[in-house]
C-alpha cells in the first residue's frame, strides 16, 4: 500500500474535503492529512489519519513518515516552506491560478505595492514571497481540477463525484447562486437587474411567489444592502440570502433543494493583482458544485466547457430556468463514485511511479 501525505493549511478546504471523500474506501492508498487548525474547523472528519500542521510544524513531521507522494492542496503562503518541501520529496501541488505560477519576479515585486501592502509585505518578509515560481518549479507535479486547464506541464486530479442525484419537488422554481456574494468574481449587477425586471414583468393579479433566488454566499456591503432592498420590495419574487458565513449544511441543504445552478462568473478575475481566466487558467468551484449536486448550471456565454451540464446563458435567462428545470442528465454515468475514484488511483499511481 502506498502512502500520501495532504497538507492544506492555507485556504481550500473544500478541496480537502472532497479528496478525502473520493480516496474514502480506497484500498491502495494510506492518506494522512495535515490541516491547520482553521482547516480542520471546516472538514467533516470521517475517522481519516488527521494531523493538526501548520507551516512551522510540517517540515518536521514530514521527516520519518517515508511519504511515496505528498500532495500540497494550496501554495498561496508559506512559499519558503513549500519550496524545501518540494526539493526534498516527490511532491505534487494543486495550481488553483496558473498565471500566478509563471509570473516574473519583477513583475511579483511590483505587486506588492498595488493592494492588502501590510499583508504581501509579510508574505515577503517571513514567508518567502519570491520563493513562490520555485516552489511550483521544485515540485515534480502540477496538478488541475478542470480538465479544460490540463496541458504538457499541468495535470489532470479527478476529484469530483456526483454525491446527491435526486430530483427536488419545489412548490416554486428555486434557482441557487453558489459563492461568495461579490461584485469582484461574479456579476451580481446583472443578477439584480433580471430580477428587477422579473418582478416588474409580473401580473398584479399574480397572489403567490413565482421563483425564489438564493444566494447561497456570504453578502456584504453593497450587494448586501442591494439583497435587503430586494427582498423588501419583491411581491413575486422571493429572495434567499445570508448575512454570515454559510454553514456547510446550509450550503448542502440548498444546493440539493436546487433546480438549477446560476454562475454568473467575470470571465477575468486577479489574484496577486496577476490577471487570470476562468476556464483557462483558473478553475471555478461552481463546476464541481454541479457535478457533487448533479445540477445543470448556467454559465456566461464567454465561459468555454465542453460538459453538457454546463449551459451557456442566453438573453432570456428566466426561460433557460423553466426549461432547464426539466433538464436530464445521466451523471451516474461518468461521475458516480467508484469511476472517479479509479481514476483519481490510476492518477496517483503515476505520480508515485514517475
């Protein structure tokens, strides 16, 4: 049997998550997983080897476990200690933003000074900020989530499996928005103005909720006080929206009670004030949302996929919802379980024998 390590103790818990879901009941494989505390708060522990790690601990108990992969779930921080990690072991990282990878160094200390200063200043100070291309260049593998990002240098992880395949009965059509409520990765201003319009298209003799949108994300300042304007003044409209963090059983409980997903993604976003795109350097959670829930998901009309489930918006989105309510896809087929975990085995296999 092989042995893995997983270290998240940055940001993607819930790629975490579904790693430990997918490698759960594979029997060629010993996972141990190592989370920082604030990781670790947001996994459900289903009796998997966890290790409480952070980035002055990892190198240490890394030492005599004799690892044959060790996998890095995110190497936005700690890039000192990542790059002693992948100099040492055969090391495989998940690029979340490809262009970040690649970007020059002076182009990386120009950043700095563009935004969040006290913080990337103490990514380059203690944290070794201009260590971040050798780490990703140390590691023997880089990994991707989309197979639409796979290329010579980056590969493909399946990790996602269709966990939840029943159909919802809702009194109304129940459209789920996934993420985090903010103008910056999603056009919300859209959003609020097909559902302006909506309400206004209504009749006045209509006596009961049509549709209900949820926002299934944390909403704040502006959008938050747009959302409070809305569900105020919509009659035929109901509005679902969350001032605080959402749980992981809200967010579960609402992406299964979903007729359909709406990702309304910017197709470009930044992140280290590097520019990047969804679907071509960077991966969107909202794919593997609708494949966990078995959803079809209207994304923007510029969003490139090849997915059958993955629909590409059209000016009268309202009536895409109504269709798409009826919409039939066979995810048992490619996305059940035991065909992603086999294929994720094959994939580490690979990677131990490279």
């Amino acid at each position: 049997m092989k042995k893995i390590a997983y270290i998240e103790i940055d940001t993607h818990a819930e790629i975490a998550q579904s790693f430990m879901e997918i490698m759960n009941g594979a029997d060629s494989f010993s996972v141990d997983y190592y989370f920082s505390e604030r990781i670790k708060d947001q996994i459900a522990d289903n009796g998997e080897s966890i290790f409480i790690s952070d980035s002055s601990m990892i190198s240490d108990q890394l030492k005599s476990k004799n690892y044959d992969l060790i996998i890095i779930g995110t190497v936005h921080r700690y890039f000192n200690t990542f790059c002693a990690i992948a100099e040492k072991y055969n090391t495989a990282v998940i690029v979340h933003n490809k262009n970040f990878v690649n970007i020059p160094l002076l182009r990386l200390f120009k950043s700095i000074f563009k935004a969040d200063l006290i913080y990337r200043l103490k990514l380059w100070w203690k944290e070794g900020l201009f260590y971040s291309s050798k780490a990703y260049q140390k590691a023997k593998n880089l990994l991707v989530l989309d197979d639409e990002l796979i290329s010579e240098r980056f590969k493909f992880l399946p990790l996602f499996y269709t966990k939840y395949t029943e159909k919802p009965d809702n009194n109304v059509l129940t459209i789920v928005i996934p993420g985090g409520v903010s103008q910056q990765r999603r056009d919300y201003k859209k959003v609020f103005s097909v559902i302006k319009s909506l309400e206004n298209s209504y009749n006045t003799d209509i006596q009961k909720k049509l549709i209900e949108f949820v926002f299934l994300g944390k909403a704040k300042d502006h959008e938050l006080k747009e959302l409070v304007y809305l569900k105020r003044s919509s009659k035929y409209v109901n509005i679902m929206y969350f001032s605080e963090r959402v749980s992981q059983a809200d967010f579960e409980k609402w992406m299964r009670k979903a007729d359909v997903l709406w990702c309304p993604i910017q197709q470009e976003t930044a992140f280290f004030s590097q520019k990047e795109i969804y679907g071509k350097t960077k991966m969107t959670g909202n794919l593997g949302d609708a494949i966990k829930f078995g959803k079809p998901a209207i994304f923007p009309e510029n969003y490139h996929s090849h997915l059958d489930f993955i629909v590409a918006e059209q000016s009268d989105v309202i009536k895409q919802f109504e269709e798409l309510k009826s919409f039939n896809f066979d995810f048992q087929k490619d996305y059940n379980k035991k065909t992603v975990q086999q294929k994720l085995q094959k994939v580490l296999g690979d990677l131990i024998s490279i």
